[in-house]
C-alpha cells in the first residue's frame, strides 16, 4: 500500500496547470513535506525520450491509437520508476498531468476511445490521483498563452482551437464523471488568485 499522497493537475494547453504545479510543490516544502514534483509525458528517463516523440513534429504525425499507446507506454515508465517508488517513500507526488489528460485528449478530442483508454489503463496502470486540480478556462486565451511560450512542442496547440474547446469540455466531463478527487479551478484569474483557490481546496480537503 502506498503511504504518500498522490496530486495531479489537469486542463487545457495553456491553463496555467505547470506554474500553479510548481506553485504548490514550493509551498507544500515551505511546509516541511518531501514533495517530488514531476509531468506527464516525461517525469522519468525513458518517459522523457518518449515525450519528445509526442510534442514535436506534424500534427498528423501518429494516429490517436497510436498516441494511446505511446503514452500510456511513458506513464507505465513514469510510475514504475518515479511516482510508486515516492509514494512508498512517504514523500508528497505532484505530476503536471496523468491519465486524465489519456482520457481527454485521446478518448474524447483526438478521437471517440475512451474504452480503449480506459481498458490499457486497466491493464497497464491501474492507479488514480488521491487529489485532481483542473484548471478551467476559456480556450481561446489559454491557447494564446500556450503558443506565446515559442516552445517547439506546440503539436497539440497545432491542432487549434475547435480542440482546445473539445478538451475544456472533456475536462468537466471528468470532473462531473470523478467529483471525490477532481475539483475544478478557475484559470481566468491572475496566477496568485488561481493558487489562493488550490490551497483552499488543500485546507478543507485535508480537514
Ligand atoms: P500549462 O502548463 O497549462 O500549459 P503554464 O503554467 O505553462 O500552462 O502557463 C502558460 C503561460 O501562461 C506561461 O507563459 C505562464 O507564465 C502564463 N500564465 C500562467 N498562469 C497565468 C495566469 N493565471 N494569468 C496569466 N498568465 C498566466
Ligand atoms: P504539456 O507539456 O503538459 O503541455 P502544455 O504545457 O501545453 O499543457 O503536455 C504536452 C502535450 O501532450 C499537451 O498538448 C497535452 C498532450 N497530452 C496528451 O495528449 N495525452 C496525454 O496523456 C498527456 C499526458 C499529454
């Protein structure tokens, strides 16, 4: 059984999810906890290769099979080497992303799979968040933001808008489907109101 605590943060490209992650990973150690703070594609070695395969390059490049299979293949390498190993170490985990991007991105916006989503999760993962934050927002500013980075990993920003709206609607789709571990959050406010509103949530979630 794991003893840590396990939180992922969730929504759109371009919502904030990565600044508010680090966010509450430094305030968690300001605390005294052990927080390893990791993402998703990535957060291991061979997870961070297989990134690299998914954010860059054509948007056309895989098939959204394929992307299922890629990263679920990464988040296998990730939990095994990074997220179980902190939980039973007692540390806090906070991953930028996990399977509930899977659900949306590829079950609901890329294509209509979210059996097949779910059924590799089963088999390969098998694990949830104890706590999800998805950071709600108007697309079309968090796609500005997203692509206002110049980061070379703008696939899926590639893609455009009409999926950007896609996904925020996938996003409370889940949050209505899991309302004991996701609480949304609302991304239209400056960064330091968006983590006002997460750390309320961690003071009664906690109570
Ligand atoms: P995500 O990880 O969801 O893609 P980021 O945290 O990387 O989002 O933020 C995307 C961009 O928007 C960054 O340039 C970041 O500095 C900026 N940003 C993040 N949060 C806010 C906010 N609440 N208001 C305005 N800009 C923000
Ligand atoms: P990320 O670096 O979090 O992008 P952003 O900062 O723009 O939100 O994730 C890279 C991209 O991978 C992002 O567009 C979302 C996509 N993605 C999926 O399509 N499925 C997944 O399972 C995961 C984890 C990410």
């Amino acid at each position: 059984m794991s003893k840590g605590l396990f939180i992922t943060f969730e929504g759109i490209d371009g919502s904030g999810k990565s600044t508010q992650a680090r966010l509450l990973a430094t305030l968690m150690r300001d605390y005294g906890n052990d927080v390893r703070h990791t993402r998703e594609p990535g957060g291991s070695a061979g997870a961070e290769d297989i990134r690299r395969l998914l954010v860059e390059g054509d948007p056309a490049r895989w098939s959204p099979e394929t992307e299922i299979l890629l990263f679920t293949a990464a988040r296998r390498d990730h939990l095994e080497r990074t997220i179980l190993p902190a939980l039973e170490a007692g540390q806090i985990v906070v991953s930028d992303r996990f399977a509930d991007s899977t659900r949306v991105y590829q079950g609901v916006a890329r294509a209509d799979l979210r059996k097949t989503v779910d059924t590799l999760h089963e088999l390969m993962i098998g694990r949830e968040p104890d706590l999800t934050f998805i950071i709600d927002m108007d697309p079309e500013v968090a796609l500005q933001r997203g692509l206002a980075r110049n980061s070379g990993e703008d696939r899926f920003e590639d893609m455009g808008l009409q999926f950007q709206k896609d996904l925020r609607a996938g996003f409370l789709g889940l949050a209505a489907q899991f309302p004991e571990r996701c609480m949304l959050i609302n991304g239209n406010q400056s960064p330091a109101n968006v983590s006002g509103e997460i750390q309320a949530v961690i003071e009664t979630w906690q109570a």
